[in-house]
C-alpha cells in the first residue's frame, strides 16, 4: 500500500492521508533519519556541506511529514487520527532529543564552526550559532544521569501538552448553542447561519445550531445583536477545558497545566536557569525576566 506522507509530492495530499498511514510512515522515515544522522556524526572531515546542509534536509523532510499530520488532527480530528498522533509523539519526541544531545553530532558542529567560521555567509554562521545553541538547550552537556532525566521530562511534556490540546478541542466541539426564535440571529452573516441552519438539519432539530469554532465564534462575538447570545458564547469560549463555565469540571486543563508547569520548571532547573521563563528567553530576542 503507498503511503501518501512519504510520496515526496510538492504538497500535501489530505485527501489521501488515512490514520493508518501516520505511524508507518514516521517510524520509517525516523529510521532513516537515525542511519544517516550516525554517519553524518561520524564524519571524519566535518563541513557546512557536508554535515550542516544534509541535517537541514532531513529535519525539513520529517517537517514535511509530520506538518500535515498535525494539522489534520486540529481540524479533523477523529479517534482514530488521535490514537495515531499520540502513538507518534513518544517516537518524535525521543528521536529530536536523541539529535539534540548527540555529543558527536554537537563535536561536528563546533568543528565546523572553527574550521569554517569566517568562510561562512552570516545566514550560515547563524545557523551553526543556533544549532550549537539548542545542543545545549537540550542537555548536550550533562551528565548521564541528568541528560536521562531531561529526555523523560521532554518526554512526559509532550503527552501532557497532546492532552492539554485534546480537552480544549473536545470542549469546543461539545458546546452548541440551539436557537429557535430568529430575532438571536439579529447581526450574523448568511453563511453562518446557512451554516446553522443545516447543522441543526443534521441534528433532527428545528431552528438553527450554532458551533463553537472560531468562524462563528467571532461573527457572534463581533456582530450578533442579542446580548444573550453575546454573552453565552463568551461564557462557553473562556470557560473552555476549565473547573468552570457550561462543562465545568468535564475537560479540566487545570492538573494538566499544574503538572506541565512543574516539569518545565524541572527542566529549566537541569540546565542551570533559575526557572523556565529564563529557559524560554534563551531563545527569544529579550534576554531576561526584567527585559520582559
């Protein structure tokens, strides 16, 4: 059977891509990946050519991959597309932190960075300064133990992070708002309540249907007329995934953040930053809390 997400066409086929096709497709091209990412570390002559540009390739072509994968899962998101996204971020996530704390890859670099510093474009040289950046950033220079640590930590953030998207999405889905005096429609374009009118249809109910996506979401809250209607789409928007609101308690994102906060300041504390917003700025034009 082939595989729409390793064709290699120009652009995604999302009409073609099945949720069986996502972890077949992303365990062989890690794999791949993994086979040529060691012999790019093993070069015994290291240069921007030979090491840096191939890198580049592969983590644009896993990009590729994974992208539309991504992206089917926000906007079409079914059981089984979930089962396969979840399956896959252990792999991803494993794999970007086996690249980033490759000692003999991160040696490459600075090799690199020596031998061919002042050669180099300024868009290259940042691109070396970068790398050796998130080599750190990921723990390259630890000890064993730590470097262990840290993966686990990135490891666990990535589930918890899923989830935290998860709720939210399912909390959207599950709020509708059922109209059947067209006085509340007052304001709102055609399209959405065409759109509406035929989920309602769909529903066997009488009257109109509105969703909580963002289209509608933002014709209610920017031109509906009936101040009701304003304020129970502001209530279900805001409350989303939370102890409070329509689905109080159903969706609640609050230990999921509790515990995506202690792994980030866990994380920041392996590398020696006083907390994750130290971590964070390592990588942001501001360079400190203060600055902020």
């Amino acid at each position: 059977m082939s595989n729409p997400l390793l064709s290699g066409e120009l652009l995604p086929r999302f009409d073609a891509i099945r949720p069986e096709h996502v972890e077949p497709a992303i365990r062989s091209l890690l794999g791949e990946n993994r086979a040529r990412i060691a012999q790019l570390a093993a070069d015994a002559a290291p240069s921007f050519a030979r090491v840096v540009e191939p890198l580049e390739d592969l983590q644009h072509t896993l990009a590729r991959t994974w992208s539309p994968v991504s992206h089917l899962n926000a906007v079409v998101n079914s059981a089984p597309l979930r089962a396969a996204y979840n399956h896959c971020l252990p792999l991803l996530t494993d794999y970007q932190t086996d690249l980033a704390q490759s000692e003999p890859l991160y040696h490459a670099y600075v090799a690199v960075a020596q031998r061919e510093g002042a050669a180099l474009t300024a868009v290259q040289q940042r691109v070396i300064e970068h790398m050796l950046r998130d080599f750190r950033l990921a723990g390259v220079a630890l000890e064993p133990g730590k470097k262990a640590r840290f993966k686990a930590v990135m490891l666990e953030l990535a589930t918890l992070q899923s989830r935290f998207e998860e709720n939210v999405l399912d909390a959207t889905n599950n709020w509708t708002r059922h109209i059947t005096d067209p006085a509340e429609l007052a304001g709102l374009n055609a399209t959405i309540i065409g759109q509406a009118h035929n989920r309602a249809r769909e529903a066997g109910q009488e009257g109109w249907v509105l969703a909580l996506d963002q289209p509608t979401w933002v014709a209610v809250i920017t031109d509906a007329e009936s101040q009701a209607l304003r304020r129970d789409f502001y209530e279900a928007w805001t409350t989303r995934a939370s102890d409070r609101g329509p689905h109080a308690g159903r969706w609640d994102n609050t230990p999921v953040m509790e515990d995506i906060l202690r792994l980030r300041h866990e994380a920041a504390s392996l590398l020696g930053f006083g907390n994750f917003a130290e971590y964070a700025l390592a990588t942001r034009m501001a360079k400190s809390v203060p600055e902020v």
